[in-house]
C-alpha cells in the first residue's frame, strides 16, 4: 500500500468516525493536540486502524508519536513488515 493510499484512509477515518475538520489535519501538526480525543476515543482509533490495514497497534507503537506523519509511518511500517 502506498503512502498516499495510508495517508487518505487515515484521513478519512479521522474525519468520518471521529467529526475531525479536514482543514485540521497535516503531517506535521502534533496529532494529539489536533485530534483532542480521550482515551476511550484512542481505543476506538486504534480497533478502526486496526480493521481497515489489517495491521496490530500495540502501546509501543505510540512511544515517540508525536504528527500525524509519524502515525502514517508506522501505519507503513506496520503494513510492510506484514507483507515481507
């Protein structure tokens, strides 16, 4: 999958479940400060991405995430190291 193809699924995500204006979201915006979602949100987030890319998000994948650039790259990560 493409980066381009992440990049807009997430987005459309963001948007269409958790009511995020498009305007808000760039790469390099900090993601949690932007989104401004509570825990139970965050789980949900992590169960959507989950089931749309196929992929296991675990706590440590957070650690260091910071923009919504990295959330797409370990989205990426996560999605090439399934398929190697």
């Amino acid at each position: 999958m493409k980066m381009e193809e992440i990049i807009n699924k997430v987005n459309e995500i963001l948007i269409d479940e958790f009511e995020v204006d498009a305007e808000v979201i760039e790469a390099t915006k900090n993601l949690k400060e932007t989104l401004d979602l509570d825990s139970l949100d965050y789980v949900d987030l992590v169960v959507i991405i989950e089931s749309n890319f196929g992929v296991k998000l675990v706590e440590a994948d957070f650690v260091g995430m910071v923009t919504f650039q990295d959330f797409y790259n370990i989205i990426k990560n996560k999605i090439s190291a399934k398929n190697a």
